[in-house]
C-alpha cells in the first residue's frame, strides 16, 4: 500500500457512523485515529471491508482464466481504447480508482499513458486483488464492495474507472473531483456473438447503454462515447478461458470442444465518458 495513496482512503467503519477518518499504516496493518484496524495481505493488498460481504465475486478459477486470456493480449485493444480515453478526461490531479478492477491489467494500461498518476484497485475477490496488487508499483490495492460504499475520501479521485463491473454512481460521483470523470466500458450488443449462438452463453442486453444511463442518471452527464470492435482468432483452450473468465461461467461452463480447432470471434465493447451533474 502506497503512503501517498492510503492518505486518500478513509475508514469504512467510521464511515457508516457518519465519520470519515483517515487511514494511516502500521506494521502488517492500517489503522484510522479511532482505533479501526484493517490488516494487510501478504500479498499486498488491504482488507476493508466490514463484516460478511454478499457475495465473494470472482472465483480462483475464473481469475486464473482471465489472466490467462488477458496476458495473451486478445483484449489489449481495450486497454488502448480506456488509455485513450483516460488521457483525454484525465485533470492531472487525484487518484485515478479502479472499481471492480479484477486483475489490475485494465488500470496497469491506463497508468502506463499517465506517468504521474497513482492507482487504487478495488474488487471484492480476494484471487483478483493478490494479482492487482502486483500488476504495477503505483497500483495499491484494497478489498472493498461497490455497493457497501467505497473507502475513498470525498473527491480524492480524477478518474473512476469501471469496467465490466457494478456501477454505485451515488458513490463514483462522491469520490470525484469536480473536473473528474468517471470511464465505463460495457460489452456492446454482438460482443461474443458468435459463442452465443453456437454454446448458448448469456447475451447482451441490447438496452444495456439506457440501464446505465438511468443508474447513472442525477450524477452524472454523458460527455463522449466510442465503440471499439476486434476480430479474434481463438483456439479451444483460448475459448475455454474467454468463457471461464465471463459471467457465463457462474452459469455452467459450455463445452468448447464442440467447437471447430480455430474459432473467429466479434469482440464489441463501449467507452462511455461521464462528468459529474453540476
């Protein structure tokens, strides 16, 4: 955990009683003036939240999968679009916080173009935060859940990104600095297309693009959208860990192998830009 980044966070237990005092590092753990301590991994990442969280999120497995198919490169396009996008919206100041950040590899990416910025990756799957934590030295990393609130300090961030995960807007735009904006980026209608028709996996909502503007909607204000396609070329064992790393696989794997030796499949993805609503 990097000092100039734990400065930014705030206790999550004093936050649900109204209060938001700051966090400071001592030995293998980190602790607010309250006497709140939070340990840290020896991974490297810091545990905040409070209690027993609703759900785990990814598993061993699908982490494993997603790193594998992430490494490979197939999804760099997307790293390239949210770098572009980050460079663009990115105010020069705070934080740039990750909320449902996974591995780390998207973040890495957008730091990567931002040579002075620090990183906060936030995910409620302990698998994907022993990785975040290493996928770059300014990434800091935390255990945190989206929907309980995030330990963050009022406007401490520039950037809020969410990629393929849960959306708190009420919280993204707390967290934001007033000339900060909020990346999101969502799969696009024919994103897999041809996997879904071929092994059945779940489909893209086409009104997903209205969804995230009325969950958004109060706090935030569209200000660019792109949309950005690649065409890959998988094997089985490539389509094995596309598939493992998605929502499909809480669902029940599909059977690849009914596939042919070479798969050609339509990656499709958005990038959304939001300000904060005055």
């Amino acid at each position: 955990m990097n000092a100039s980044v734990l400065r930014w966070l705030h206790c999550p237990v004093c936050a649900a009683r109204g209060a938001r005092n700051p966090l400071d590092q001592g030995g293998y753990a980190v602790r607010c003036p309250a006497g709140h301590s939070f340990d840290i991994a020896r991974q490297g990442y810091v545990n905040l939240t409070t209690g027993r969280t609703p759900h785990s999120g990814d598993t061993a497995e699908m982490v494993a999968a997603r790193e594998e198919f992430l490494t490979a490169g197939h999804y760099d396009f997307v790293v390239r679009a949210l770098g572009g996008a980050a460079r663009t919206a990115y105010p020069g100041m705070g934080l740039i916080v990750d909320a449902g950040a996974g591995t780390g590899r998207h973040l890495a990416g957008v730091l990567a173009g931002l040579p002075d910025a620090e990183g906060l990756a936030l995910d409620v799957s302990k698998p994907a935060l022993r990785r975040a934590a290493r996928a770059d030295p300014r990434i800091s990393a935390a255990l945190a859940d989206t929907w309980q609130g995030l330990p963050v300090a009022d406007g401490a961030a520039g950037l809020v990104l969410n990629v393929f995960a849960p959306r708190n807007g009420a919280e993204f735009r707390r967290v934001l600095r007033p000339d900060g904006r909020l990346l999101v980026v969502t799969p696009e209608p024919d994103h897999l297309r041809e996997l879904v028709a071929a092994l059945g996996l779940l489909t893209v909502d086409p009104d997903k693009p209205e969804k995230i503007a009325r969950s958004l909607g109060g706090h935030f204000t569209e200000a660019a959208t792109s949309t950005h396609t690649a065409v890959l070329t998988l094997g089985r064992a490539e389509t094995a860990a596309l598939i493992g790393m998605g929502p499909s696989a809480w669902h029940g794997r599909a059977d690849p192998g009914a596939l042919p030796e070479r798969t050609t499949v339509t990656a499709a993805v958005r990038v959304s830009t939001w300000r904060p609503s005055d």
